[in-house]
C-alpha cells in the first residue's frame, strides 16, 4: 500500500528485563496476587506466575518472553521458535498485549507466554488508513495519526489496548454508528499454530478471518495489521436527561441524526435511584474545524470525575454528587468543545484505585434496544442483593456484527458497560459468580449476550447458549490446531468442553 511511513515506538520494556536482538527474556516479578486463605495477597513472590488486570487469574506458566521484532522474517522466526518448542513438549502458547482481560484469556497455563513490545504504526494518509504492528497500543496510534488530522476509527474508551488484543475480542467503543473494531479491520497477517504464514481478509481466508474476529488469540499469532482510521474532528456534546428504562430507544433514534458521530449514555447507580435516572450524551462536529488541538486526554475535567469517581467507594452521598456533577456541573461548566481524538486519548490508570485490597471487575452486558426496559429491571433485581460496591454503568450502541463468529452483535444491541469495585477475598469473589450467573441468565433469557473477556464466572451452558457458534468454532479450531498448541483460560474453562 502507498504509505507514508513515519514510525513511533515505546520506550520501554514492559515491566523490565533484558532485549536480546529484539527476543527479550523476560523473568517475570508478579506483582498480583495469590489466594492466601481467605484473602488475595499482592504480590505472590512466585518467579513462575502471571496475572492480569483483575489480579485474580495468578497461573503458572513455564516462561514468558517479550518480543521486540519490526514485522518480517525475524519476528516470524522468533514465533516460529516458541510454537515448535511449545509443541514437542505439550505445552501451550498465547500472546498478549496489556493483559487487560481479567480472565487468564492472555494467559496459557504452564505454557509459552508471549508479549510484543513494538508501535510500529505506518499511517497511510491517501487510503485513511494504517499498517500496525500487531502488538501497537492505541496510545500509539492516536500519537501518529493526530497531527495527520486523523485517528482510530473504532477503538474502546481507554488507549492502552493492544491493536491485535482489540481485534480478538472484538471491542466496541463511542463512535456511532459503528459495529465493533473488527468492522474497521481490512487484513492482518498471522502465524498458524503450525508455523504457516497466511493473510486474512474478508476475501482471502474469510473463514479464518471470522474465527479470529472475537477469537481470543486461538486461531494464530497476528503479526501486522491493515486498520481504517477516521478524520478527527472537533466536536461538541449535548446533553438529555430521561428515566432510565427509555435509553435504549432513546439511543436509537438519536442515531437517527446523521451529525451524530459518537455517543455514550449514564445510569444512576445509587441504592435509591437504582438506574431510574438516565443521561444521554451526543456528539456532533463543531462548525469550526480549523486548527484542531493535539490530542490532550486526562484534562481536569478527566482528573475531577476520577476523584469523584473513587469517593463513591461505600459512600451513597458520593454517587449522588457524582450524577450531579456528570449531569449538571459538567454540562455547563467543564463541559466544551472537544477533538474526536482527545476523548479517547484516555490511559486506564485514570481510573485507578490504587486500593492492594481491592480490585476494579468490569461486566459487559448487549441486548437489542428495544429490551433495554427489561434490562434494567433485571439489574434491579440482581444487583443491589449482591456486596459488590457498583461503580458505574455505561451504555453504548454496537451495530449489526456479520463477520465474527464468535459474535456478540449478530442484531444491533446496546451495550452496557459495568465497574465494580471488589474486595480481593474469596468471598468476594463467590459473590461476584453468583450475580454475574444470575445476570446472564437474565440476560440470555430477553436474547442478549454477555462480553468475554472478563471474570470466567459464567456456567458453561451460558457461554454455549450466549455465542450460539461456539460448537463450530471449538469444531473449527480443532481442525485448524490438532495439538491444541494456542490455548488460554478461555478454551481450558469453557471451550474444550464444547
Ligand atoms: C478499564 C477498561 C476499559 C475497557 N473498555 C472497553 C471498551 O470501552 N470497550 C470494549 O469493548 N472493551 C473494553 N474493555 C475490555 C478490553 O477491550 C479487553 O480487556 C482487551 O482484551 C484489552 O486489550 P489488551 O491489550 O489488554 O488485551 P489482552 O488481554 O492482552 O489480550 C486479549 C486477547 O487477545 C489475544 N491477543 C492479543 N494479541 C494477539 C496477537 N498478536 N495475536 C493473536 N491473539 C492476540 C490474547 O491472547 C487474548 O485472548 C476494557 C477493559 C478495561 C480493563
């Protein structure tokens, strides 16, 4: 493709250890935590351990490998290398990027665990697009495409995600009216579990680039990737308050202006408003588009609602201020022009808790639009029985998902996003399964679907009935790895069994 290479890197390692010609071997410092009792403990101190964003998926794992390789021959040798050696000995392979899932979905158990550190972001400005390495990070892209007047066309609503990670679960973001990442994806390069070299795209390899839409990295290793931007834009927000069960529809027909480039909406979580309030914010392009700012992110207002955000914890005065200051303050005082690239220009730690004894577990929930009332009565009745300190719930539109096999946006559905903050004790987590099953039953039974990437909570009967393909996915990825050399919590959990 014609490209106009201007290239960006991270300085880093992630977390430390030394670069041998672009193969660094990594020993691993846990700094999650172990099951200690009752309790979950950080760090463990075991050399042979990692977790991931939730701190309570601690696995074992025979080593873990940081990989630094451009795209090309010495980054294809090098995957080659650990698939051959994981495969003579039984073991698995997986390769992650943040290692924000908070299921082990980026971790093989007693296996090769790999991690790419390399931004490699080619934009192709004639073709509104990029080439990245697959193991980029959104804060990558968004820092070559924003002084090109461009950005991701579809990314989630923080930039510390990995490109690829974000193609193998499918993630959906703010921008309307889109369907989830994978839609914006044309191509990628991978590595099959048996060494082959293929390209995907919706023409070549279809079936293969469907299975690894959403796929959890259990398809092949990705190595570079073709990506639609989107031109930034300065945009303003409106607000609209309403009861909570309307939003659903509420969303959809705001969709119906087409100056409505991104969107989100907002529950009430106090105990006595439970999700009866709702805000809807729209965005549209601001009549001036000359001189667009460089991409900001954690502005004050960002810093204010992160304060505001963490006194909520045990505190229902808080939450009530927090709907004050999003619905009222913010939308007078702080609330502004802003460009299409800072508001997702956001890095995760915004939002730390900073909290050993706690840890923040989010919850995704898609139904269709017009089940939205449901939806909600449901969350009242299931939520406030459980201890689990509920944060924040944020509501999005995902259009029609035709490629994905593992789809869960086969019919256009609004998604709700959920935080929680929990305890990190084992009885916090039986609580957490317990309404998290109760949820996706509930959810399952009005037609909807619930998001993978998180806790492995679910029943098995859930998944199976959630992702109505995943028998001819598990069927398919057998054919494809007859060794089962790409696995991870995902498949030892629920898909092995299918
Ligand atoms: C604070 C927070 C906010 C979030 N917001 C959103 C949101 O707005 N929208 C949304 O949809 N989701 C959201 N999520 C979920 C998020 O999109 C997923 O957790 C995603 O996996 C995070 O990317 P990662 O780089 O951490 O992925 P990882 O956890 O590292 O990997 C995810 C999966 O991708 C696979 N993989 C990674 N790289 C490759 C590769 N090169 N080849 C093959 N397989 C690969 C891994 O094996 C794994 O199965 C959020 C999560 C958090 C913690």
């Amino acid at each position: 493709m014609a490209t106009l290479k201007i290239l960006t890197r991270r300085a880093a390692l992630l977390g430390g250890g030394a670069a041998i010609g672009g193969l660094a071997t990594k020993a691993f410092t846990p700094s999650n935590p172990t099951l200690d009792g009752t309790r979950f403990i950080k760090p463990s101190g075991a050399a042979d351990m990692l977790n991931d964003a939730s701190g309570l998926s601690e696995t074992t794992i025979f080593r873990h490998i940081t990989i630094k390789h451009d795209p090309g021959a010495q980054l294809i040798t090098a995957i080659r290398t650990e698939l051959n050696e994981a495969r003579e000995n039984g073991r698995p392979v997986n390769v992650g990027a943040a290692r924000h899932s908070m299921g082990g979905q980026a971790i093989p158990r007693d296996g090769h665990a790999i991690t790419f550190d390399n931004g490699l972001v080619e934009p192709d400005t004639s073709n509104q697009m990029m080439r990245t390495h697959s193991g980029a990070r959104w804060s990558d892209v968004i820092a070559l495409a924003d002084p090109l007047d461009l950005g991701p066309r579809v990314m989630q609503s923080n930039n510390d995600f990995g490109i690829a990670a974000t193609f193998c679960v499918n993630a959906h973001g703010w921008p309307v009216k889109e369907g989830p990442m994978g839609s914006t994806v044309r191509g990628f390069e991978m590595i099959l579990p048996d060494g082959e070299l293929v390209t995907c795209s919706r023409t070549e390899n279809a079936d293969l680039f469907g299975m690894t839409m959403g796929g959890y990295g259990l398809t092949g290793i990705i190595t570079q990737m073709d990506v639609e931007l989107a031109k930034n834009q300065r945009l303003e927000p409106t607000y609209a308050e309403m009861p909570g069960e309307e939003l659903g529809t509420r969303i959809v027909e705001a969709l119906a202006d087409g100056e409505v480039t991104m969107a989100y909406g907002r529950l009430s979580v106090t105990r006595a408003d439970f999700m009866s309030k709702a805000l809807l914010v729209t965005f549209r392009p601001s009549a001036d588009q000359s001189d667009l700012p460089a991409a900001s992110g954690s502005g004050a207002a960002a810093n204010i609602a992160s304060r505001i955000y963490r006194a909520q914890l045990g505190n229902e005065r808080m939450k009530d201020v927090r709907w004050w200051f999003e619905s009222d303050l913010a939308t007078t005082i702080v609330s502004g022009p802003s460009t299409r690239n800072s508001l997702i220009n956001e890095p995760v730690v915004t939002l730390d808790d900073r909290n050993p004894d706690r840890t923040d577990i989010l919850h995704e929930y898609f139904v269709s639009p017009d089940r939205f009332a449901e939806f909600v009565r449901l969350c009242r009745e299931v939520i406030p029985g459980s201890f689990q300190e509920f944060l924040n719930v944020t509501l999005r539109f995902v259009d029609t998902d035709p490629d994905s096999w593992l789809a869960y946006a086969p019919v256009p559905r609004i998604a709700a996003v959920m935080s929680f903050s929990q305890e990190m004790t084992a009885r916090a987590e039986a609580d957490m399964q317990r309404m998290t099953q109760e949820l996706i039953a509930g959810v399952n039974a009005i037609g909807g679907t619930y998001y993978l990437p998180y806790r492995p909570h679910a029943r098995q009967d859930q998944l199976a009935q959630a992702y109505p393909r995943a028998a001819e996915f598990v069927a398919a990825k057998r054919a494809l790895d007859p060794n089962l050399v790409l696995r991870n919590n995902l498949w030892d959990s629920y898909l092995r069994v299918l």
